[in-house]
C-alpha cells in the first residue's frame, strides 16, 4: 500500500524524535520531509540528532538519510509538497509563541493542513483542539477555517497539553454517560520529558521534586473548557464547567504524567461501580473506525490498591490508552481517582498521530 | 549542667537512629538506654546498628557502647531508671498497633513518661497528640490521665503523622488569626524515609512514583482534628473541621514531605498578602520559651516561584521549620499553597524531642 | 504449528515474570505449567502475583488462570510431565543453593531436563554452564552428565552470572580472531533489578550508589573460566585466562548492567580498528541457527563518545544483544571499552530460553 | 579577630555559591568582594543568584548586599583592594580555559593573589597544583612564578580536578610510608554537580548512568604526577608514576565522587592491615597546623562492607575528609579499595579554602 507522505517540523527536538519513532512502521503515514531550526539544516537527520536522540527505539534508515530542511523556509516545505514528498505536516516547533503561530498559519496557506502539537494556536477561535476519543466533531470547523482564511488546502488543528487526557477522558466519558462533573481538583506529578531535552537539570530531580511547572496549571485548568465545548457561528465556544483547580509538580520520572483528582458530580452521582462500569465499556470513534494508533480500550481500569504507576502503566495500548485506579469516595466532593497517560506518546506526538487519522478517517487529509 | 537521662525504644529503627543523632548534643537529655526488639538485645548498640546506620552523621561514642535491652522488657527500663540512667522514653517502636499500645502502658505504668512517635495511641482518648505551636495546651490532660489510669509518674504523649505539620501549623496560625478554614484540599508527595529502612523498594521509586500509602490519608484527613480539639469531661474532643480530602503518594526524595493545598475559608478571607503576613509573623510557645529545639520561625514564607523543594529546604532551622510557598488564588477554594517539613526531624524525632522540651519546661518532666 | 509445553519453576519472582512474560508469544514454547514457593502454591497465578507483578507488559490470561504448584514438589510436575504439559522447565528457584541444587537434580533425576538460571549448578563440573554464542559446544557434555547419574531423558544446563555476557561475548569474539586476551579489569554499574524484588531498598539508591554486591565480584571474576573452558574427561576444565579482577557496584537503574573494562592481550595486539570489524562481523551458532531469540548481532557497536547507556541500550535487538562503545587505548594495558547488556533479558530468563532454544536445536529437547 | 577580606570570582555559579556557603562562618576569612559574568554584574548577590541558588543553606545577609561585579574588569577588584575588601581572591570562573588563564594572571599582575578552583594555569609549569596533605611544598615555586613573571604580591595557585583527593590521598600516604604505588586502576562514579548547574539533564540520569564525562580521564590519569612532582629550576617537574589508567562514569548521585582502585605496588607490598594502619594514622602539614577547613582525620577507614557511599559519606568532617573502605586484595594488581570524598566541598571550594589557608599560614597570604 502506498502511505502519504508527511513531514515533521521540529523533528529533532524531544517531541519530533518521539513522531520520527512513532511513524516507523505507520501504515497510513511515511515521513518523507524533515524541517527543524537553521542549526540543523543542510545536515542529514542522522547528523542533526547525533548525541540528541533520547528514545530507547532507533529512527530508520530513510529518515537517517534525509536532509534536515529549515523549518522557517515554508518553500522547502511546499517544494516537497509539489514533489509528491509531504501531503502535510506534524508541527513540534519550538520557538517562541508568536513565531510559532506566524508559522504554522504560513503552512496552511501554502496548502499544507498542520497537525500540531504547539500551544501557540490552541486559543484560536476556529482551530480546533482534539482528543479524537471526547471532541473528534470539532474536526468540522475545518471548512470554516479554511474558508475564513481563505485557504484552500491548508488548516491547522491543535491537540491540548500533553496531561490533559489523563483526567478529561475519563471524565468526559462520565459526561457523556449522564453524570455531569462540576468541579475538579486536579494535583498533577508530571515527568521530565515533558519539559524536552535538555529540560530539567539533574540537580533538582535528584532526591527532590519541584512543586511548580511554568504556565501548566493555567493550560490545566482552562483547556478542558475548549475541548468540551461547541461549535457557535463559526467559532469553538468554551464550555461552563467543570471548573478545575490545578497543582502541577515535575517529579523524577522519565515518561508518564500522573494525576490526583477528585471531582464533584451535578445532582445526578454515579457510585464507584457506576464509575468503574462506564470506564471499562467507553469506546468512542477512534475505537470504532479502527485507527491505527488508536488503543483497543481507551481506558483502563487497574483494580490493584497502588495502581497506576508511570513506569508500570504508562506503555499501556502502546502508550496511548489511559490507565485510572484508586477510584473511591472524596470526603469533600464526590468521588476521587488517579489517571495517568504517557506524556509523549498519548499526550504528544502519538495525539498528533491519532488526530491525523482521525482527519484521514473523515477526509480532510 | 547535669542532663537528663532519657531512654529511645526502638532506638535501631530509622526513627530510632533519628533520636540518636539528634539527642548527640541536647542541651537537656542524654540517652543512656536503648531498648529494641529481641534480635538485637544484647548487642552493644554499635553491634545492633551495624550495616543499618541510615544517617549521614554518626552516632557518638557513648552511645555506640550502650547494651541494647528488649524493649519488651519493661522491668530493664525500670531498672534503668532506678539507678538513674533513664527519667523518661521515646518510643519509636515498630511494631503491631495493639502491642505497642499495651507496652507503652506499661512504661507509663512503671513510672516512666512515655514520649511516643508511634500511631498506636493517637487516638486513646485521654492522650495528647502534640504540635507544641498548635496545640501545647493539650498537655494540661496529662493529670487527668495519670489520675483515671492510676499513674504515680509515668503517661503517654504521642505526636501526630509525619506529614500534618506542613501544612496543618499554617493553618493554625490562620485560624488564630481569625481567618476560619472550612476545608482543604491536600496532595502530599511524601519521602522513602517516611515507610522506615528497607521499607519502599528501588524497584518502585527508579523512574516511578507511587500514587499510594496505606493508611496515610486516613491519618491526614482526622488526625488534624483531634489536635484542634479541645479537652472536654477528660477527654479530648475532636474539632469539628477543617474537613479534609487527602490524597497521599511516594516520591523518590530521601527526606522531605510537600503539601500542595487548597484552602476555603469561613466568612472571613484573608489576601494572599495577608496571609503572607501571618505566617512571617506567627511564633508560639516553643519560640517564646525558647525550647532548644523550637525553630526561630516556626513558618519560613519562600518568594521564589518554584520553592519549598525538598533537597533544598528540608533542613530549614535544623529541619524543624516548616516551609511554604506558592501562596496564590485557587480557582475553586479560595487560596492555595505548598508546604514542606522534614518527616524524620520535624515529622518524627525532632518533633518528639520538641513535645519533650515543651513538656519539661511545663514540668511534666 | 505445536508448542513445546513448558515449566517454570519460581515463577512468581523476578525472574520468574520475566520468564512468563518473554515466552507470552515464543513461536517454539508455551507455558503451561508453574511452580513456586508454598506460599503461592495452590492460588492462580494472577492472584500469586498479585500486587508484585513489576513489568510493564502485562502476563496472558492462559498464565494468569494456570494453579501454581508447589516447586518443592518434584511429583507435581512429572504429572503436568505425564499429561503433556511440561516437556522441561526453566528453573528461576530463588532459596537457599543447596537446596536448588538438590532440587534441580530432583526434577533432572524425575526426567524433566532443566534449564537453569540458578547459580546453585554453575560449578558443578559435568553442567554446562551456556552462553550460546560462546560456548554451545558445552552441550555436548550432556550425554555424559545423564549417563554419569543414571538419568534417562532429564539434565542440568545452567547460565553464568547477569553481568558476563556484556563483557565476555566481545572479549570471545577478540579471541576467536585470535587475539588472546590475558587480563581484564572489569568494574561493573548494576542494575537494581539484579537483586529481585523488594530488593535493593530505595533509601540506598537515590542520591546514592552502593560500592559492593555480596558474592557478584568472585562470580564475575571465575565463571568466565569455565564457559571458556573445554570438556576432558567428562567434566569442564577452566580455562587458565583470561585473569580477571572485577569491581561491583550497585547503581540507580531498573535495568541493564554497564562494564568498564581495560584488557590486557598476548603477543598479538588488535588495533582499536580491528577490535571494531571484529565485533561488527560477529555471527556464532544461535545466528546461523536463526535461533527465535537470537539477536540478528550479537554485538552491536556505538559510535557515540557516551555510549552504552542502559536506558537506551539494553532493550537493543529485543535486549539480547551485548551493545558496546567508547573502544579506546588503555594507558595501562592494551585497550578498553564499555559493554552493557539486559541484565534481566539477556543476562537471565532472555538469556535461558535462547539456551533452551539452542538445546531443542540440538535435539536435546 | 578581623577576618581577611576575600573576593570570589565567578561567585554566582556552582562552585561560587559553595565558597559563599563554607565562607560563611570562616574565622580567617570574609567574603567582601564578589565577581561574576556580565549577566549579573551591577546586581545585588542576592538577586544574581534568585533562581539558581542551589544549596540547603542559604547565604548570609551580608554577601546578599554586595553589589556584584563584572569579573572580567580587574580595576574593580583592584578598587576594593585598595579600599580594604579584597586581600586576595578564590577564583571559580566559568569560561574558555584561555580566558580564565589570560584573567587570572591579569589578577595576579594587579597585585591579587588568586587561588583557583579552575582548570587553566593546572598546567602551567610554576604554577602549583596543591592538596595540602600532599605536596603543600610546592607552595614554594610561588616567589619564583612571582620574581618570573615580575608580580609584586599576586600568585597563581591552583587545586587540582575534583575527583583527585579521594584516590590520591590514600596513594600519597602510602607512597610517604614506603610502599611505591606503580600502576593504578581508577574507575569513578562521579556526582551531577561536578557539571554545575543546569549540568547534566535530567533525562539522562533518571534510571541511566552516562559512562563518560569530557577530559575527565585525561585529567584524572595526568595531575596527579604533577601532584607528586618535585621543584625543579623553577618549574614543577612530573612524577614518574604511578601510571594510571582512569574511567570515568556520572552516576545519579547529587554529591560525592566515588572511586574503585586497583593499585600495582613495587618491591615492597603492604597488606592489607598496614595499609588500613597508615590510612589511619595519616596526618599531614594542614592538621599539624591546625587549619580550619583541614578534616581531623585526612583519611576515614570505614569497616563495613559496602561503605564508603556517597550519600553516608561524603560530609564527613565537614566534607573535608577522604572515606575509604574495602581494601582487599586484587586478582591481578596487588591491593584495591574504593575511596570518596565531597566534589563541590572537598574537590572545590573547601579545597581551595585549605589552599588559601595553607598559604596564610605559610606567609603568602
């Protein structure tokens, strides 16, 4: 079978060595285009991440081989493009909000749809945010955006940050089941990759953790309103609630984002059986098109007391199913649990991924 | 000066070594009995600790020569104390709740005052659970409780989970200044000191947290309310809030527990500013009698946006200082904060050394 | 196509999971039989390892269902034996040595042969101690070991110590392109993993390293002597080199064990070129037999001036090649490098099965 | 007692912030002068290290004032020395190594003795390389680099890579009892903050060792026959030997550089109990006079089998001392041992500190 073609921007950062990983032995997709910062261009992939690469699993062969462009030089990408070498791009462009932002919209332009996995765009009105198992119909913006912008080809969809998942699926799931979640509190232990390489010095993660993330419990507190919320003239209208208060940490742990939370329910409150119930049968699109990085249950539930635990559960469904335990009653709201999703996988290159054959899937791509 | 010679039970165990180390130079106790379980009775202390030494810091000389006795032999105690080597114990015994409840009535029964770390006693009625700067007061029912157990010299003190201080002395000092907390949210991220040597495996803390302690949120969410208690009909009566959710998980930090905390108050809310201020200017009794182990500032307020830390502010004032920073708006409470104290100085042997001083400069002692 | 039914005895260790979860697809064998302590025998095996159970990958429901026997009790698996469910077992028996060798020899003696992890065997002198790509030819003494003890269809085979291979598959290879190696300096960096769990305690591994591992420098220092060795008069005569002095530390890392090693070679000295060719060109019976678990290269050799590191090179070619790097001169002997291997994989149950692959290759099995 | 004034150079980094920190309470000596990039030049101490203060304690009220420095702007150091606040200087630059060399002497020409924990001047040849337990003679070279290099009052000393002491100590002591050390073994497993901060990543030391550090071999195997070097025509002649062969490993540790030694003797060969007997008894020139910084005992024996560890050992009298234990014989080398000692405190700042108080007391200061 012939796979389309795509490019990674970013690609030798944390994030685009986890996508180079990731796309593999894709069946849909082949990256064909690599881009990073000028530093990098000219050079070949292999060179360009000599003494950078962090993942246990080796890139290919191919991708070795590819002259690294500059991700600035939106040609390149567009020249590929009419090559036959790039149908679209994943962004993991690191680089200052604004530039990013700038960036990614000159892609679209040029005809090239922008899987992304930057913040930069996360709060634009007609870009999408997707967690393909909780808001996969906020796809149907496309048009919209691309007849705003006057784009032909081109569009740009986000996915949140790389914890979100870990909590808002299940809840969103909750949602959907009828119980309504009003409030949340959410103490997040997150890992080290999540800050890219080099990241976080030795020197604070070594016999110590560090009670404060930069701009994460804001990304925390405020995403989640924008993935449950609905398409209004044009625009993703946030929606109420739940309201969530979040305590984000950076703990000493490679990969897998952990998450504390109780939640408080509307009138209608499940029992933990109920709770438990609904997360076991949740299936959602991404399950019943059958996409290829999609996990075969989106959530699961571990029964032991200690459970989940990064290193143990993080790698679960290929790293993108979320793992819960501990769910039990909340003295003060309803009922609390414990989530956890790899970071990198689930909660970034491998939620571009899916998100990209969630497109595929519905023709945008 | 003469000082007071005080006997450690459980004087092997990390607590125990704890009490060793920081009773090296006391201006007021000396140790001159161990006693530890059966296996290492016998031994010189020196014999009973070797390849089980945990601290840094050695234990002296003198002690390294003591006999250990078995601290189920209350009558070596008695004996002690008869030829003058031991007004009173700590007890940092580990073993079964019902046994340790039983042995340390038995001290207590043969005269000797009982200064305990243990959890057995924590909820005996007519015991004290203390936080010298939050709850000195509480000694006042150690006569009460000689009286109806028919105790000529000897009673039981004990003080509370390792972790409450960090959080529970700042909301005292709010408490005490008028500003009512209804109720917390808190998230710990405790040290492996905390669960004793061997204790956590590596396997569990290389790469991985553990999102859960037996036993530990219970004793977070209540033990708080005895302390605010108050003493009624001979008894201590439990606060009737604040009402706590408690959510505890292990960390791959040696000594240390965090706190991340939201806080809702009563009608009376106080600014982050105001706070602030009370917590920079609250001292105690300890501070006011300047017990040899009181911190300077029982609270130290951190500015900077990523503190207390572990490895860095663990050891603040001897270790005995609580640390907090972060204090910000909670979305859905009304302030929140990071708290930190060191859980085997501040949150067991120091704490213990502390609830002895306070007790001999109330002449309990 | 059939699978050869298979035991395993000591299944619910360490090793033993890993066992169970390295055979959950083996195309030649299939777990059907498991024995352990007392303390599990009679429970399924999910609830024998219930809470204990410390790899990421989960064990299959077959497994999971299967009651585990008591490994004491010889007759339980002659029955399983008898009723087409066990054709041999891998024993990952963790008790006291005399009574593993007591019992392997049971089992041997009852017809089932053995492949063993245990160290009880290694010096016993008519047991091949295998590392297939070294010495295979080891093999050959096991008509001579079943005839000397009168057993029919049952034999021991054993494996060396975790750490060898990562050093002595690379200084074989040197030697069978004929550069005699006649001394090594060999100081290890180990895994926790190497100690079983609960294990090493966390309160010795963070922000520590512990400079000794009980019986592991005489293990590392001697077996290389015997899997060099040749048979003569049916037993395995040791090898006079090369001499070796090993240093052992325990280290902060779940899994792969690091050798720094400076070797000293006869007249005929390699060039750092030369060291490398050979090592890239290493193919040895398990390749030719295309063995399931054999690495396609047995070594692989790094470029990178910091390479091997575990994280990232132990799971190399499924975590049965030995990686290497860092070839360099030594100012004292001749040259030195950095080998590393799975210590838990290849260096145990990865390492039996390719041993009991090699044995059904040979038509011992 | 007026205490010296003292200026530190580079005050704001790593090393910098320790020779704050063990100043502190210094009875000879009192930081009045710091320097650093010109980042933070202009600024209060207090606010060029907000952020990046690494150490348990703090630094005092009185450096936290001081206006710092550009450290590249000699007249500023010369100023203060001219109104009374800078007797000499420690130097912890962080730059290019011709830079720092080009600077230092700049200082040195202005009439600042400068005592350096940089690598630069290691090299040069009247330029002395001290650990004062071992050749605090060649404190003598300092009027001929004076008179060479036509300074009045400023010197150039230097202290040597800090790793050195806790393997050259022992060697010293032996050597200066008679027992000549040939050849040496030498593999380290060295702490993050030998890297200073932000240093290694974190993503390379969570369940990782990194088995190479730049240089460090190089320098490892080289300074020490400077150490042991004699004076000769105004230059500091190399020793002859020991020849040593270093590998050199970071390891999760925060503090603490641990080695494994193998040691080749001549003719005479001490055993095991002589050489525990002279480390033992081993004084030197710093503790005959009494030096504040100099540790009791230069070495610590330790008796148990799996010490020294970094995190027990390294404060060892103030973490000035060396620890070594398990010194045992050696397969191909005579005897081994593991040894440690404090990076930052014994191997940086309170290195130099004794530095400079040897050479108060000597007269050059």
């Amino acid at each position: 079978m012939n796979r389309i073609p795509v490019g990674v921007l970013g690609a030798t950062g944390m994030v685009g060595q986890q996508y180079i990983a990731l796309l593999r032995d894709h069946p849909w997709f082949e990256v064909r285009f690599v881009a990073a910062s000028p530093r990098s261009a000219g050079k070949s992939y292999a060179e360009a991440v000599a003494g950078r690469w962090q993942l246990a699993q080796d890139y290919d062969a191919k991708v070795a081989s590819l002259i690294v462009a500059d991700a600035n030089d939106v040609k390149a990408a567009a020249a590929a493009a009419a090559r036959g070498d790039c149908a679209f791009v994943f962004s993991a462009l690191e680089m200052g909000k604004d530039e990013i932002k700038a960036l990614e919209e000159a892609y679209a332009a040029a005809g090239l749809p922008v899987v992304s996995n930057a913040s930069a765009h996360r709060w634009t009105g007609d870009v999408p945010m997707l967690i393909p198992e909780i808001n996969h119909h906020h796809a149907d913006i496309i048009p919209v955006q691309r007849k705003s912008r006057g784009w032909d080809k081109g569009f740009i969809v986000v996915k949140p940050n790389c914890s979100i998942q870990c909590y808002m699926t299940p809840v969103h799931s909750l949602m959907e089941a009828g119980f309504e979640v009003r409030r949340m509190f959410v103490t997040t232990l997150q890992a080290v990759s999540g800050a890219g390489y080099p990241g976080v010095p030795s020197l604070d993660m070594i016999d110590n953790i560090v009670p404060f993330i930069g701009g994460e419990e804001e990304k925390s507190e405020k995403e989640p309103l924008k993935i449950l919320g609905r398409i209004d003239g044009g625009l993703i209208e946030n929606a109420s609630g739940p309201l969530i208060a979040a305590h984000c940490n950076r703990v000493p742990v490679v990969n897998g984002h952990t998450a504390c939370v109780s939640m408080e329910f509307g009138d209608r409150k499940p029992s933990v059986d109920e709770v438990r119930a609904v997360w076991k049968a949740f299936r959602a699109l991404p399950q019943e098109l059958g996409l290829p990085s999609a996990p075969l249950h989106p959530i699961i539930v571990r029964e032991e007391a200690d459970r989940p635990q990064p290193r143990k559960d993080r790698d679960a469904d290929k790293g993108m199913a979320v793992t819960v335990g501990r769910v039990r009653p909340c003295p003060l709201f309803d009922l609390r649990f414990v989530g956890l999703s790899h970071n990198t996988v689930r909660g970034a290159a491998g939620g571009g991924i899916l998100n990209a054959e969630l497109l595929k899937a519905k023709g945008y791509l």
